[in-house]
C-alpha cells in the first residue's frame, strides 16, 4: 500500500513542530516581548526635536535703546536721515523671522543675569510677554503660567543705555556678554562677533564682503526648523534591533535541533531536507517580518506613501537575518557557544543602523556591510520619504546581499543535516 | 577553609576562566563600549560647526579660522568636492578663499564671497558660522573694534554626555566580569558535572564558590580601572579610586555567586540576568538624565557602588564624601553572605 504525502503537508507539519517548539523556548518570547516594550519605550522618550536655536537675551529693550538714541542725537545735532527708518517694530519683526535665534528682550538687566544664573525661570506667553519666577516660592504664579512656554536662555547682551547713539557716532562702547557656564566656545566667540558687527553697521561700516543670497547658498534640502530628530533615526536602529532578537531565537532553535538530534530523527520520515530547509525560512522570515512590521507600527514608521517599501525592506531585512540564524544554528553549539556565534554574527550588522545616528556620509567600509543597504531603504522610506525610483540601486544591492547570504545559510545548513 | 586551596582553586580558575565565552565578552565589552559610546555621544549630541575650506591662494583668512576654538575645519583642495561634503552634511559650510581675496577686502572692493551651507546644517550652526566668518573679515579688512566686550560666566558648567555615560561604560564592566563569570561559571560546573566532582575532592563549597569570586573581583576591578583610565576620568587620587572599585567589584561578585548559585541551567541563568537587568541598570540612568529625582535612585542595590565611582573618580571628590554609600554597599555584602551560603546548601542538596 502506498501513502503519498505531498510537500505542502510535510511544510506544514514541520512548521507546526516549529512554532511549538518556539513557543515553548521561554526566554525568547520573554526577551521578545520585552524587546518589544522596551523598543517602543526607547523611541517615545527619545527627542521629537532638535534644539537649534540660540535664545539670547537683550537688555535694555530695543524700542528704549531706539528712543534713548534718537534724543541723544537731536541733542547732538547729529543728522542720521537713516536712522529715521529703524523702527523698534521692524527690528523685532527681522529678528522674529531669523532661523536659529530666538532674541528676548529684558527691560532689568539683573532679572536677566537671575535666569542666566538659573535662579529664576523663564517664561514666555503668548503674546511674547517674559515672566521669570522663582521656581522655589511663587507655586501661584507659576499654576498661572502654566500655558506659558519654559525658556532656557543661552546668553545676554547687556548693552548700555547709549549704545546705538554712541555706535553711529563712532564712538567705543562697552558690552557686557553674560553666558550660561554650559554655553561651548564656539558660541561665546560668534556672540563677540555678533555685538561688534550691531556697531559696526551702526556706525556705518559696511560689510567687507558681498555675501551671497540665502537661497542661493544652501546645498540640498533646507531643514532649518524641521530637522531629522533623534526619535526619527531611532527608527531603523530599533526596527534591527528586534530583527537581530528573533535571529538569536531562530540560530537557538535550529541549533538545539542539531543537538537533541529532532533533525536526525525527522529524516527517517517522508521529509526530505528541502522541507527542512524551507520550513526554518518560511517560519524565520515570517516571525522576524511580524514582529518587525509590530514595531513600525508602534512607532509610526507607516505613511500612505512608504508602506509599501517598508514592507519590501522589512521583507529582505527578515530573510537576510533568517539567513544568518542559519548560518550560527549550523554550527550547532550550546546555548553559550551559539551566543557567542550570534553576537559574532549580528554586531557587525548593526553597525549601519548605529552610522546613521551620526550626521554626514556613512563611511565606506561601513558600506560594505550586508545590513547597510536595508539600512539605507529603512532611512530613506522613513525620514526622507523617497520612493521607489530614488533608491532602486539600493534594493539592487539589498537583493544580492540577501540572495547570497540566503544560499550561504542554505548551503551550510544543508551541508549540516546531510552530514547529522 | 583552607587559604593554599582556595588559592590553588583560584589559580585554576584563572587557567580555565579564559575558555568562558563571557570572559572574553566581559574584556571586550567595556572597551567597545568606551570607543563607541565617546566617538558617537562626542559628536552626536554636541555637535560643533564644521567648516571646510578651499584656498586658491595663500589666505590669511584659512590662517585665522585654524585658530578659532570650537569649530570642526577641514581644509580641501578641491571646490567639487568641498560642495559635495556640504550637501552630504559631512560639513555645515563650505567657503571658497579665490586668490586675491585678503587683497579686495583690504582694499575695500567688497569682493562676492563663494560661501555655501548645507541645508541639514543646524541653524545655530549657520549662524555661528557666518558671524565668525564675517569678524575674521573685518580683521583682515583693519577695521578697529567699535565696542569693548565684557564677558562674565554665570552659573556651573554642565557635565558632558560623554561623562555622564561613564556609568554605563563602568555598570557593564562590572556586570560582565563580577555578575556574570561567577555566575556563569557555577552554572558552567552545574551543567558540566565537574561541581559534584569537585566536591568529592578535599575542596569544600565555601572555598570553590570564593574561588570563583575571587576571579570576579579581579576581573572586575581590572575592567572597571582600565575603563575609568580609558575615559580619562581617574580623579586626582588614584588611591581612593581603586578602593571605590573594589568595594564594587565585591559587590558584583557577590551578586554573580547569587545569581549562579540560583540558576539550574544557562537559560535559567540568562534568563535571570536578563529579568534582573532592568534593576540593576536602572541608576545608571540617572547619571545620564540629572534633572530626574535622583533620590529613586538609592532604591537600586548598584546604585551605592555606582556613586563611590562617579563622586571619587569622576567627580575628583574625596574618599570621606562617600563612607556611607560605601558603608550601605559592604552592608549588602554582609547581608548577602549567609543567603549564599543557605542558598549554596539547598543547591547541592538539589
């Protein structure tokens, strides 16, 4: 009598031993869970923003430095027809627009230095209104401004009452720059700059130097005030991250296969090593996409318009890290032993996801990296939301590094069952 | 106890200690950890302006930016090439020094400026930038400070990430050699058989389980020293920075012998590390996030040997400072001791 079993039955059944005994490997859905949650937590307290504005405080206020100039210069008789047009108004309106400071005027040059000092705090309404409270004692004032926004104040300009009048006269002045401690030297040095160049054109100096257009001199997109945060680069990172954990649970589950010989008794059965094989990639590619896609879906990768990458991308990402669970589970050691093999494995694959953290070109050896591409597809579908014609040489790339990896892990794989 | 087999014990310990995976992981890691964690924190968070800069003459103005502090130059030989870093943001600006350029400004013709900057570029950075070109300008042009700076400092500086990442870096080397080589090194003759072998030996319980900690406290001390000298944080008393260590690296150890002593097998073992992780490394996050009541920190076991560290050896502070940190974590060794031991019992009872 002869009982043919067709192949989809033999996958199917080895696919359910494997799930089973996923199932029953504790420690990695408890990582696996825990990888999750902490993955999601990670991402939601990372920066949504990033600070790139220098908040600097002025005192006096421009409107009394304009009124006390203009006395002072009909004093003198000093004609400035020029002059006539600064209004304080039109200053803080050019200075409102400025991309990378954020100028707050103080009419009390010592509730300034308090802030600075970080003795009192500062707040600012709506209407552009500054109120500094002492965080320790006025609790009912600060209840009352609790829809006014908290500002950290980077420096202060104190400047004296004269300053303009004694600027277009030509004459010295003397400004005094209050600095947080914490405020690098890069900026304390542009500060000095800044004050002198105000005297400068006050007094009539033109600059020495024909600067370009502001539109004509950025080179790429201009992300002034909408940068690429922290959370957004996270994404790729965590998106590896619980890749590279069903990884170490795939090598773990075909590793203790080889060992409590379930393959070596699996081959006495209608399977043959094909079905094997095709069984630990379906249930690898399939367990690493889904929790993958889970995790881009708590962290909101998905967009109507990169779904569909994403899911392309998550799908080479899975089997590339399928690939490499086969390669550390061949090698059959211990649970100690194949951690190590893992770890040996997996860190260099991450390094890419890492590279992105940092701003500029990912250097070229890092490029080398089978997991970059992924990486590269991950960045540009999630950050820069490129489609598919922008980044096909990157799928190119992603697919051959799949491809081979993918017949590597096979090849040993096999080599191992055959050989068991 | 005998002390000669305690230290024959050690001594082998120290021969086969090399042959756990997690001693070669537990040298690694705080080392990579270091490298890693003070090349990228050092730049990601703290980022200074880079400028690149081509000279197509001899430019006083290249002279003047070497100069200026706080700033990233990079001098190119090629204007393509200097365009194509800016757009990559591998530099926020790039400018263009033409020969002849110090000349026209000198001369007052106010010369078109062959300035660029990347549009990913912080606008902070831009600004910084621009205002440090412009004054270098005026410089070169001879133009007479119209104003008189006064600079005055106000409040403390700020620690750097990268410092206050050094917690992290010493948490893990002394995780890795005191919590898990003991541990795993129990588990290791647990699972093996040798554990029963030994003990039909002269060698009693008490002496193999300080044989391995033993090995925990130098392997932890080790790690942990070479890591503070790698971060460049060793305090100006080296002395009191070793003792802290120590006081630590006993601690850990104790906690590792607890750890293996409880566990039936490696999974068990990782799987206790990995649930009791979230505790032992929960102080260490306050060090990088010091605006966050640092009282809950105290509720975390490693937190008083953590402190020791931080105040003696990052802080420069001296050893007095920190007596009761040190007092409460010799007091949990104490406390843990006779838990081994009842522990130790019911374990090879099993």
């Amino acid at each position: 009598m002869k009982n043919t079993i067709s192949s989809s039955a033999i996958l199917g059944a080895i696919l359910k031993k494997d799930l089973l005994a996923y199932s029953r490997n504790k420690l990695y859905i408890f990582l696996t869970v825990i990888g999750i949650i902490f993955f999601v937590l990670i991402f939601w307290v990372t920066p949504d923003t990033v600070d790139e504005t220098i908040v600097l405080g002025i005192t006096p206020s421009i409107e009394t430095m304009l009124e006390n100039a203009r006395e002072e210069l009909i004093e003198d008789g000093i004609q400035q027809p020029q002059f006539e047009l600064f209004s304080a108004n039109d200053i803080e309106k050019d200075l409102a627009t400025e991309e990378g400071m954020q100028v707050l005027e103080f009419e009390d040059a010592e509730q300034m230095k308090k802030v600075l000092e970080g003795k009192l705090k500062l707040y600012v309404s709506e209407d552009g209104t500054l109120e500094s409270i002492d965080p320790q004692e006025d609790h009912e004032k600060k209840e009352q401004l609790k829809d006014a926004e908290e500002k950290d104040l980077h420096m202060g300009l104190a400047f004296p009452l004269n300053f303009v009048s004694e600027a277009i006269k030509g004459e010295k002045t003397e400004v005094t720059i209050y600095l947080d401690a914490a405020v690098p030297n890069e900026m304390e040095t542009a500060m000095q700059a800044y004050v002198q160049e105000i005297a400068f054109l006050l007094g009539g100096h033109e600059s020495p130097v024909e600067f370009p257009e502001e539109e004509a001199i950025i080179l790429g997109h201009d992300r002034a005030g909408q940068q690429i945060s922290m959370q957004e680069r996270m994404r790729p990172l965590l998106a590896l991250f619980i890749l590279l954990i069903e990884t170490f649970a795939m090598a773990s589950l075909i590793s203790s296969e080889i060992l409590q010989g379930t393959v070596t008794a699996l081959r006495v059965t209608p399977m043959k090593v094909g079905h094997f094989l095709a069984a630990k990639t379906i249930l690898g590619t399939c367990l690493a996409l889904s929790q993958g896609v889970l995790i881009l879906l708590l962290i909101r990768a998905f967009t109507v318009e990169n779904w569909h990458i994403l899911l392309i991308t998550m799908l080479l990402g899975s089997l590339l890290f399928t690939s490499v669970a086969m390669i550390i589970g061949a090698a059959g050691k211990d649970f100690m032993g194949q951690l190590m093999y893992a770890i040996l494995f997996t860190v260099p694959l991450m390094i890419p996801a890492f590279a992105v953290l940092v701003p500029g070109t990912v250097a070229s050896w890092v490029q080398m990296i089978p997991s970059y591409p992924i990486v590269e597809l991950l960045v540009g579908s999630t950050i820069y939301e490129v489609g598919w014609l922008d980044y096909w040489n990157e799928f190119l790339y992603a697919i051959l590094w799949v491809a081979a990896l993918y017949l590597i892990g096979l090849v040993i794989l096999k080599r191992k069952v055959e050989t068991l | 106890m005998s002390l000669i087999r305690v230290w024959k014990l050690f001594l082998k310990e120290i021969a086969m200690g090399p042959r756990n995976p997690f001693f070669l992981y537990a040298v690694i890691v705080p080392i990579g950890l270091t490298f890693l964690l003070q090349m990228a924190f050092g730049t990601i968070f703290e980022p200074v302006p880079r400028l690149g800069i081509v000279d197509y003459g001899v430019s006083e103005i290249k002279e003047s930016f070497t100069q200026e502090e706080g700033i990233e130059l990079h001098v190119l030989n090629d204007a393509e090439e200097l365009k194509k870093q800016v757009e990559n943001d591998d530099l926020d600006a790039g400018l263009i020094l033409q020969s002849g350029l110090d000349e026209k400004i000198k001369t007052g013709e106010k010369p078109q400026l062959d300035y660029f900057m990347g549009g990913e570029s912080l606008a902070s950075n831009r600004i910084i930038l621009t205002v440090m070109a412009l004054d270098i300008f005026r410089e070169i042009k001879g133009d007479d400070s119209p104003v008189a700076l006064d600079v005055v400092s106000l409040g403390e500086e700020g620690l750097p990430v990268s410092m206050r990442l050094v917690p992290l870096i010493v948490f893990y080397a002394l995780v890795l050699a005191g919590v898990f080589l003991p541990g795993s090194g129990i588990v290791e003759e647990k699972e093996k058989g040798t554990l029963q072998a030994l003990l039909v030996t002269p060698a009693r319980k008490e002496e193999i389980l300080l044989a391995k900690g033993m090995l925990g406290v130098v392997l932890a001390s080790l790690t942990a020293i070479i890591t503070l000298f790698l971060n460049n944080v060793f305090g100006p008393r080296p002395w009191e920075v070793v003792v802290v260590v120590l006081v630590a690296a006993v601690l850990s150890s104790i906690l590792g012998l607890l750890v293996g002593i409880i566990s039936k097998n490696s999974t068990a073992l990782f799987a206790v590390i990995k649930g009791a992780g979230l505790i032992l490394f929960a102080p260490v996050v306050f060090y990088i996030f010091p605006d966050w009541p640092q009282w809950i920190a105290r509720i975390f076991p490693l937190y008083w040997i953590i402190e020791p560290i931080w105040e003696v050896s990052v802080m420069g502070n001296p050893l007095a400072e920190v007596w009761f940190e040190l007092t409460v974590a010799l007091f949990i060794v104490i406390a843990l001791i006779p838990v081994i031991v009842i522990l130790s019992n019911r374990m090879l009872k099993a």
